[in-house]
C-alpha cells in the first residue's frame, strides 16, 4: 500500500532540525537513503546531522565522500545528536541493528520517525511510514523528496539510485516491479549514471575481498537434497585474508545460482559467541519467520538476524529450523 507522506511533511514544515540514523554494518540502501534525505531536508533550509554506530563501510564509501556520516562517539557525541528536533530512523525498525545508537534513539527527547520497508515487531516509539513490499527504502526517500515538492539534484539521485540497485540486485530480485523502474527513470533524468554507479559498486573490489569469496565458496555445503544450500566465514578466514565483515554482502546471492537451490544462508563469525546469519529464498518460503525466530527480522526472501552465540551453535539452530520447516 503507498504511504500517505502529508503527516511527514506537516512534520517537517513544523521543525527547524533533524537527526537522521540507520542500522550498523550499513549497505547502501542504508546510506544511500540517509545522504538523499539529508539533502532534501538541507534543500528545505533544515539543520541535519547524520549519525550511525559505526563507518560507512570501506567498499561504499564512494557514496559518501564528503564523509557527512558521523560516527558515534568518534565524530559526534549523543548530547549533540539529543539537541535536534525530530530523529528519523531510515531502512530497519529493529533495536538491535542500531547498535551503539539505540541509546541515543531510546533517550531522544523529540518526535522519532521510522522510514522503512522491512518485517519488524520493535516499538521504537516511533510515527511509523512503512511499506513493507518496497525494494528500497531509497524509492521511499525518493517519493518523501517529490511529496516535498524538492526538486530532486544529481547528488540525490546518485545514492538513491545505488540504494535501490543494490537492495534489488541490480534489479533482479521478484521485489522488482513496475513502480521500481518508474522511480529509476526519474532518477536518471536527475542526473543519476548507472554505468558509474555499476562500475563503483561491482568493479572496485580489493584483492583481499576476492580471496575471502574463494573461502566462502569452498564451504558451500549442500543439504536436503540440494534445496537447501549454506556456507560460514571464520575469523581465521578474515586474518588469513586481510577481508572484513563486509566484504561478505552480495556473496550468498552466489548459492542461489546452482540449479534446484531454494534457500541459502551463510553464517559469518563476528565475535567467538557473536554469529551473523544471512538467509534468502527464491521461492515461497519465508525466510523471515525463521529469522524471527532468533530475534532477527527482514523480508519474506531476504532476512537476517545477529545470533548471540558460536558460529556451530548457530549453524545448528537455524539450519535445524530450516529443515524442520522445509520437512
């Protein structure tokens, strides 16, 4: 259903300055989303500060090279993010992919926003503009923008036309539909350049993140009778690699390339007792409830959840509800 954004912009007419946060181990989505509606609100003459629980990863920082992303407790502090009027929270509704900044969110004094197109049971205590069947939360932003009556510049376009290709795959994921295409043609018209926008995001990669995709393809285990695919990273594998955490993204799309795959997941060890876990579904299988089941949250076809626990522990549990749920 499309949001009805009058409510958010009779917000926005009403207040001089915004905080604008999203999850940890951001993607561009995140990020993308976060740098368009700062300009947009700049544009208005608002006063915006951008703030997340940690950098903007290496491998997307071309999305950012004015480093207007702040970084909590390193290049701003929460009583200088408590000072803003309205706290808008883009791409998740979840307390736990906030990190260090669900303190800030929990504190905040003002009217709190959510921006967003992911599952989630959280009370952020929050005014809630949602569209669960979106893409990208960057169409979302793209829309607020033109409901704002902003004329929407080349530096808009640009991350929010990464923020929509990256969060579809480039634009092959069953998420993609005509209203995709629609918001994309705009963005183009803006300015935005997707041969450039393609070569920063697929054709800069460092040698370390390829070796790290070697280890991730030589762990591929298949399971019930190869419907189910699953592989792990280790910490070992990052030393030994010189990759990190999120050299990772896009690598469990590559399972669902074998023939007669239905779901993938892949486990990365963040901590000894700390366990990533991404999972996905090209069919009608809702990875997301099984998501839901440790806490974690997302799509039907794309969830994921952060398992308080090791890395076989969490290989264990989520792949023992896999196959219970997939019989």
């Amino acid at each position: 259903m499309a949001i009805d954004w009058q409510p958010l912009c009779e917000l926005i007419g009403a207040h001089d300055s915004f905080l604008l946060t999203s999850h940890c181990r951001a993607d561009c989505d995140a990020v993308g989303s976060e740098l368009a509606l700062a300009q947009i609100l700049q544009s208005l003459g608002k006063n915006v500060i951008i703030s997340n629980g940690d950098p903007v990863p290496a491998h997307i920082a071309f999305i950012d090279p004015d480093n207007d992303v702040r970084v909590l407790g390193h290049s701003v502090e929460p009583k200088q993010l408590w000072k803003q009027q309205v706290l808008i929270i883009v791409d998740t509704s979840a307390w736990v992919q906030l990190g260090p900044m669900a303190e800030v969110v929990r504190a905040f004094p003002g009217e709190r926003v959510i921006i967003d197109h992911h599952v989630s049971q959280d009370d952020l205590g929050a005014i809630e503009f949602k569209e669960e069947t979106a893409e990208a939360t960057g169409r979302l932003i793209l829309e607020l923008g033109e409901a704002l009556g902003v004329e929407i510049t080349p530096a808009m376009a640009m991350p929010l036309f990464a923020a929509i290709a990256t969060d579809t795959g480039w634009f092959r994921f069953s998420s993609v539909k005509e209203e995709t295409f629609a918001a994309l043609s705009r963005l183009v018209a803006a300015g935005a350049d997707p041969q450039q926008i393609f070569s920063m995001l697929f054709e800069q990669h460092s040698l370390a993140r390829l070796h790290l995709r070697g280890r991730i393809l030589e762990n591929i285990v298949a399971d019930m009778d190869g419907r189910l695919f699953s592989t792990h990273v280790t910490q070992h594998d990052f030393l030994e690699t010189g990759a990190n955490s999120t050299d990772t993204e896009d690598a469990i799309n590559n399972l669902l390339t074998v023939k007669g795959s239905e779901i993938a997941v892949l486990f990365v060890e963040l901590e000894p007792e700390r366990t990533k876990v991404s999972l996905r579904s090209r069919t009608n299988f809702d990875v997301q409830k099984i998501a839901a089941l440790f806490g974690g949250g997302g799509h039907k076809k794309a969830a994921g959840v952060t398992f308080s626990g090791s890395l076989a522990q969490a290989q264990q549990a989520v792949l023992d509800a896999l196959r219970a749920e997939l019989g």
